[in-house]
C-alpha cells in the first residue's frame, strides 16, 4: 500500500496539473513539452544500459557480496550516463531538428531535460534498492517530499515567472536531486569504494539483451506522437497528447504493482503455489483495468473538460482506445515472468521488436486512411504481439499458464467505449 500510494500521489498531480498548464501553455508548447518528455523516457532508460535490472536480478542470489554488488551498479551507471550526457548534448542540435522535429526556440527545455540525465539515472537506482530493502515508509516520505519540490518549482515556474515548459523540467530536476541525497542517505550502508568486474558483467549479460526491447519500446510509444507532430501539427499532438496522459490513469495500478514486482518474483518463484497465486493475480488485475475502462470510456468527455478545456474536447474520442495498449503494458511483467527468472532476456528485445516493427508497418498503410486514430489502434496491435511471444517463451521456460482469454474483455471495452463516443 506505501509502495502504491507513493506511485499514486504522483500520477494524481500530473493529473491534476493538467488543467493549469493547458490553460496557462499552448497546445504548440504542450506538444513540444510531450516530444521531450518521450525523448527523456528512452535517454533515462539507456543511459544506464539498463544495469539497474541485472542488479536487481542477483541481489537475492546466494554467495552474491551484497555491497560490492550494488557498489559495482552504483559507479557503472554514474560512468555510462556522463557519457551519454555529454554526447548527447553536443549533439542536442542533430536530434532536435532531424530525429524529433523541435523547433529551436524549445532548446533550452531540451537541454535541461538533457542536465538530469546522470541524476534521473542515480535516482532510479536508489529507488530501486530502498524498495530491495523493504522500506516502503522511507520510500513514501522520499518520493513525496521529492514530488512536492517538483510541483512547487514546475508551478512557480509556469504560473507565477510564466517561464514555459522550461520550468517544468527544471523541476524534476530540482526533484532527482533532492532524491539522490535522500535515498543515499539512506542506502549509504550497501555502498562501499569497491568494484567488481565479475558482477559488472554478470549484470551486463542481463540487461544488455533487454536494450532492443527499450529502443523499440521508445519507438512504440512516441513514434505515433512524432508522425502526429510532422503529418498533421503540432497542435493536433497537443491533443492527442492530453488524451495518453489522461489514459495514463492506468499508471496509478501499474506503479504501485511495478514497484513490488521484481522483488516478489525474484524472491518468491520457488516457492510452492507460487504460479496459483499468480494466476488469481492475473485475474484480479485484469477484471480492474476492464473496470477503469469502462468508467473512462462513460465520462471521458467530462474528465477532459474537467482537466483541460473545449479545445481539446477530441481528446475524448482516443482516450478509449489507448486503454488497451495501456492495459496490455501493464499485464507485460506476468507475460515475461519466466524470461526474467531464466535469464534469457534476449526474448524481451525479440518481443518489443517485432512489436514496433508491426506497428510501423500499419502506422505507414493506415495513418492516411484513418487519421490520428490509427495511432491507438496500432500501438495496441504491438502490444498485443509482444504479449504473445513473451507469453510463449516463458510458457516454455517455466510451465505456468494464465487465464488470457480474459483480454478479450480489455479489447471490448476499448472499442465499446470508441464507439460510444463517436456516436
């Protein structure tokens, strides 16, 4: 529950916020702000090569040296993501105009986002080995406190100095900072002046497989977004964008289940009736996202009116539909449950590959037929593919079969929900 309401409380902001910046902010500078906001998720992710995970896959291990594990990830990832800060920005110019399609006069919320690159980096490890710790009320009090400097400068920012999106991002900057002297403080015990090659590239054999499947998870997420932003305008993106934020509610279940997911997994998978208590998991959570669903699909116009304003009322008609890939990311971690416990995570990039491989192929044949709301529906077909390849590998690997005809109930509801709002 601590785990869950820290997660929560910071999805609910964003949610709440929504209705100061769009109407302080244009739908131009929502749309920028969304491209960096995507270009940051990818670049916090690789920036560290994803060692974080293959940390985590050996901290419960027997025989492991817990500190000079955890030394080993902490100066590996601090080396990675200076490098990949540094290239990046004398770069910035290259990505900004040819890879996302950012106007200059948005640079400098590019380079910010680009200055907390190390510190996000840091932040998601300490974050990581506070919940191995199991101290679910240090990590409450850090993540709020941490949230509330966030809004405090984001808001300051935005409403009072009407800075721009700039502060928005200065703001979590101020955040990962303030997190990294937190969570250090308090994971100070498993840091040490020590190094491991052996657990670096133990770690590395891990995480590295799973690299393809974070760029074409990138790629899965924003690419709908960017071809939005160059087919159409930057307006409409500032649309279709209110729209995945608010279908981020999804977010508000998945974090709270993320944040215990690993370790549960990790620590739990030999035990007996492990797989049951699985499959009662996979049951219970599915039948809320049907729930959500729903409910979002009955009120989305009211709740974009209520956090937005009438010029982003089409906002409305996507929302449904972006409740099923949001659903089937969620469902991912039952998927590939036994591709993590075996290792052979060269699965993952496999899944996500071929995923987005798809959906740039029907993003490509059915944008200019169908518009913007090709966008959803393909990004949903993507998921969908992965699910059913990790699904399968790890059926293989461990033997545990879940209930999946119940997604025929997730897709239901997205395309009753579309349907009811086009009508």
């Amino acid at each position: 529950m601590l785990y869950g309401m820290a997660g929560i409380f910071g999805k609910l902001a964003a949610l709440l916020l929504m209705p100061v910046y769009t109407g302080i902010l244009t739908q131009e500078e929502y749309g920028a702000m969304a491209l960096i906001l995507l270009c940051s998720g990818v670049i916090d992710l690789i920036s560290n090569l994803n060692i974080h995970s293959g940390i985590a896959r050996d901290y419960y291990e027997d025989g492991v040296r817990r500190t000079k594990l955890v030394s080993t990830g902490l100066y590996s990832i601090l080396t990675v993501s200076m490098t990949v800060l540094a290239m990046l920005f004398a770069s910035r110019h290259f990505w900004m105009d040819h890879v996302i399609g950012l106007d200059r006069k948005f640079e400098w919320p590019f380079v910010v986002m680009l200055c907390g690159v190390p510190f996000g980096s840091l932040q998601s490890y300490f974050f990581l080995l506070t919940r191995f710790k199991k101290k679910p009320v240090l990590y409450m009090i850090g993540t709020l406190t941490a949230l509330f400097i966030r809004l405090g400068v984001s808001i300051y920012g935005v409403v009072v100095m009407r800075a721009g999106i700039v502060s928005i991002f200065v703001g979590g900057l101020a955040a990962s900072l303030f997190s990294i002297c937190f969570f250090g403080i308090v994971n100070r015990n498993l840091i040490e002046f020590t190094f491991s090659r052996d657990y670096l590239k133990r770690a590395l054999l891990y995480s590295l497989p799973t690299l393809p499947a974070i760029l074409a998870g990138w790629l899965d997420t924003s690419v709908g977004q960017v071809l939005i932003s160059r087919s159409f305008s930057m307006e409409e993106l500032g649309v279709y964008s209110v729209a995945v934020s608010l279908a981020s509610v999804f977010t508000l279940i998945s974090e709270a289940f993320n944040n215990i997911w690993s370790p549960y997994l990790f620590e739990n998978y030999r035990q007996e009736g492990f797989w049951r208590e699985i499959r009662r998991l996979f049951t219970l959570i599915v039948f809320g996202l049907v729930a959500v669903s729903v409910l979002l699909s009955l009120i989305a116009k009211p709740v974009v009116l209520i956090f937005s304003n009438p010029d982003y009322i089409e906002a409305s008609r996507y929302l449904p539909l972006l409740c099923l890939p949001m659903s089937l990311y969620m469902l991912f971690p039952f998927a590939s449950a036994g591709v993590s416990i075996s290792r052979d995570t060269r699965h993952v990039g496999i899944a996500y590959v071929c995923g987005t491989a798809l959906n740039l192929f029907l993003l490509f044949v059915s944008v200019g037929r169908l518009g913007i709301i090709a966008v959803p529906l393909c990004l949903s077909v993507s998921r969908l593919t992965a699910y059913i390849y990790l699904y399968i590998v790890s059926r293989k690997k461990v033997g545990y079969r879940l209930p999946n005809a119940l997604l025929l109930l997730l897709a239901v509801a997205a395309i009753g929900g579309y349907l009811l709002q086009r009508g």
